[in-house]
C-alpha cells in the first residue's frame, strides 16, 4: 500500500524510501508501475494462489492479459474450467467473454451472455455499463455495426453518468478498437480521450503501441 501510494500520490514517511516493504502486492504493484506487464501478471496469478478466496486476482490478470499483453488466448487459458461458468465472479466471466471475442470464438457466447445477465444482480453498479459494452463488441463481431457503435456509446454515457471515468475511458479504449476503419474521426476523438486519461492517471498500459 505505502508503495502505492507513493506511486499516485507522491506519499513518503520520513526514512522509508518507495521499495521499502515487499510483499507480493507490493512486487505486483512495481511490476505495474515499471510497465513489466507479464511480471505483473504472474505476480497476480501468484497472489491468487496464496489467496484463492479473493476474486480480484484473477479479474487483475484478465485485465493485464487483454489491455497491456494484447493476451486473450492467455484468459481462455486461465479461465477455461477453473470454476464453473455459472459460479464464475461477473469481471472473470465477462473477461472470458471478451477475450472469446477478440479471439474470434464464439462459441457459448449465447449461453455466456445470458449468464453475465443473470450475474448483473449481484455485480455492483457498474456492470450495466459493462454489459452493454460487452454488447457492442459482439455486435461488431458480427458486423451489426450499428448496434455495435449504440451500445459502446450508451456504455460510455451510463459510466459517465455514475462518474466512473476510468470505466468510461476503458470502454473507449475498447470501442475504439473497433470503429477505427469505420469512423476514423470517432476513432481520433476516442484515442485522444485515452490518452490523456491514461497520462494524467499513470495508466500506460492504455496507450497503443504506435501512440508511444
């Protein structure tokens, strides 16, 4: 946490110096920080092992795997038959969901999507808006491009409406993936809101390759 903090915030106790403590979150936490995105990732799976009664691992790595590794095989892998899909937390099923989609298998996708629905009950206030992108990447892929662009932008609008920026922006980094060769002006406006978040909030891993 002092590591953390230290890295947003500027934050020090006199004497401690930023590395001071090493913990596992403390090495996941540098790993992020110094954009070793794979270290990063394993330190995740690593903490999860230690303690598997906590989600949040997992959906961290699924995160790492698809933003900053361009990894879906790496989800499928991960997620495939760990637990049930049923019993699978709402964030792990729908980054299975998207790594699926980004990988071009659709297979259950039907059946997946109707249980992320069902899951949207006991997801906090975020997951409509997931969902609903979520939503749009299917209908990308299945090149119902107007749907597609409906459901990204009303995503991107809900998670403004809650204030929750960051799902805003990683709805956009996602959506603008998609619209690139459809609407490329869309995809300069998106891309520049990224950035700029991704910037101002040490989140490089939104940054695309070519934008470094």
């Amino acid at each position: 946490q002092y590591n953390w903090l230290f890295h947003k915030h500027n934050f020090s106790i006199d004497g401690l110096k930023n590395g001071t403590f090493k913990s596992i979150e403390s090495e996941v936490n540098d790993s992020y920080v110094t954009q070793q995105y794979e270290k990063c990732r394993n330190g995740l799976i690593e903490l999860h092992n230690f303690q598997p009664f906590s989600e949040a691992p997992i959906s961290d790595a699924g995160y790492i795997s698809l933003v900053a590794l361009n990894d879906p095989k790496y989800v499928i892998g991960m997620s495939h038959n760990r637990v049930p899909r049923v019993h699978m937390p709402f964030i792990e099923l729908n980054n299975l969901i998207v790594a699926k989609l980004l990988s071009n298998d659709f297979s259950d996708i039907e059946l997946e999507m109707r249980l992320l629905a069902r899951k949207l009950q006991t997801s906090d206030q975020k997951g409509k808006g997931i969902y609903l992108a979520t939503s749009g990447l299917i209908f990308f892929k299945t090149e119902n491009f107007e749907k597609g662009v409906k459901c990204y932008e009303d995503a991107i609008n809900y998670f403004k409406s809650i204030n929750s920026t960051r799902s805003a922006v990683l709805a956009e980094h996602f959506y603008s993936q998609q619209i690139r060769d459809i609407n490329p002006n869309r995809y300069a406006s998106l891309r520049k809101s990224v950035q700029s978040f991704a910037k101002t909030n040490k989140m490089l891993e939104l940054i695309l390759p070519e934008e470094k």
